[in-house]
C-alpha cells in the first residue's frame, strides 16, 4: 500500500478570515515544502477558488481536493469534501442560494479573492463568507453525497464553531463516519470524553496562513498510486464515508 501524507483543511484568500498570501499557489508550494501529497481547499462557504487551486496543485505533483468548510444554521463548521471538482462547483452553486447575503467589510472581516491561476485577482466576493447558512447540521451530509462528497465536523475539539461545543455532542442520528481535529494532542482525550472511538480521525491544520502548514505528520495508506489522482480521490472518499472495503 501507499502512504500519502495529507492536509485536508486548508483557506485561501479567498477566506475572509485568511492572509492575502493564502494564493492557490503559495498554497501548493507550502505544501510542497511541508511534503504533503493530498492537500484540500475549503474556503468558507465557497469553492471558487478550487479551479485555480487544482491547475497549481498540478505545478508541485501534489494531489488537490475540492472541498468547502460550511457554515450550518447552527454556526457549526463541517467539511464538505469532493471526489470531483465539478461536483464541488455544483455544489458551490446550490449554496450560494442558502446564504444569507451580508455585505463584506474588509476593513473589519478581510479580503475575499478569487484568483486565477497565476494567483491574479479576477474578482471579489461581495458578500461576507463566514456566516451561517441555512443548510442545517442534519441536512449536511445527505446534501454533500447528493453532489459526490462527503461531509464530517470540522475542529471538534475547539470552542470556536465546533459541533461539539454547540451541540454538546456529535449526534448518531447524523451518522458522520468522520470527525477532524485540529490539535493532534487532543485526539486521545476528544475521543474517550464523547464516545468517539469508532469514528475516522483527520488531523488537519486549517491553515488561515502559510505558516500554519507543517512537515508531513497525517496519512492514509492507499491502494492507488500517487500517479493516478482520480483514484486516490476516490479512495479517498470512501475513506471519510467509511465504505472502504
């Protein structure tokens, strides 16, 4: 089998709350550096920076994932990750329409980029990425595998929009086969306080600066090749659905 280190929580500038420098490429290249063979975009509810994304990911032979981290109606954070970038782009569209339109403050919230894939800016986002949606936290995950994805909570081990510290818990009834947490160290605890042992695990950084990416820590072992990125994505999908036979 293969090991592929991967980074499946990642911003661009195009994250209100992400530095400018967070380009597609400055993206690819950190994760070059860092040794990183799987690397996910997720903006803020958004994937338009996902085109340029995968054309730079071609630049550093790393593999790119089109993903969104979305905000429920309950301001909880979950990932939404795709095997195809298409469907990604699809289900971009339909969100659009579940957002609730606020005019972005720049000077308070930050700048929203979307680039090109020389990392030029074609054009910004006028309305605030960050808040809630009206998808909520049940409806997530059905809608994600409606459009080829998945989806999982994002930083369960934060305060800050976990679904845990909202919630108190993360609910059977919503049958996420997937948690990620931030801190490595709080795996173990996060895991026994909640009952959460016989949930996958992502370790991801969700990288607001470049700085934020680290050297090749988190892997999969995969039956693809590294050579073959539509199959490792595959795979990769039913890792996180947890249908991986």
């Amino acid at each position: 089998m293969n090991k592929l280190y991967y980074d499946l929580h990642t911003h661009s500038s195009l994250s209100p709350c992400a530095d400018n420098d967070n380009t597609p490429n400055n993206l690819c290249g950190m994760a070059h550096l860092c040794k990183i063979d799987i690397l996910a975009l997720c903006d803020h509810n958004s994937a338009r920076n996902c085109p340029a994304f995968f054309k730079a990911a071609e630049r550093y032979n790393i593999i790119p994932v089109a993903g969104m981290e979305l905000t429920t109606a309950e301001d909880i954070h979950i990932i939404c990750i795709f095997e195809h970038l298409e469907n990604a782009l699809k289900f971009n569209d339909y969100i659009d329409k579940k957002r609730t339109l606020i005019k972005n403050r720049e000077d308070i919230f930050g700048n929203q980029y979307i680039l090109d894939e020389n990392d030029n800016i074609v054009k910004t986002e006028e309305y605030l990425l960050s808040n809630a949606t009206t998808v909520t936290c049940e409806e997530v995950k059905p809608l994600a595998e409606s459009f080829g994805g998945t989806a999982y909570p994002a930083h369960i081990d934060r305060q800050s929009n976990g679904i845990i510290s909202v919630l108190g818990t993360v609910p059977q009834s919503m049958d996420f086969k997937t948690v990620e947490i931030n801190r490595k160290e709080a795996v173990l605890k996060t895991l026994e306080e909640h009952s959460l042992k016989e949930k996958n695990i992502v370790i991801s950084s969700d990288a607001h600066y470049l700085t934020d990416l680290k050297d090749k820590e988190n892997y999969y072992l995969f039956n693809a090749n590294k050579k073959n990125p539509n199959a490792v994505r595959k795979e990769l999908l039913e890792i996180l659905k947890g249908t991986r036979k």
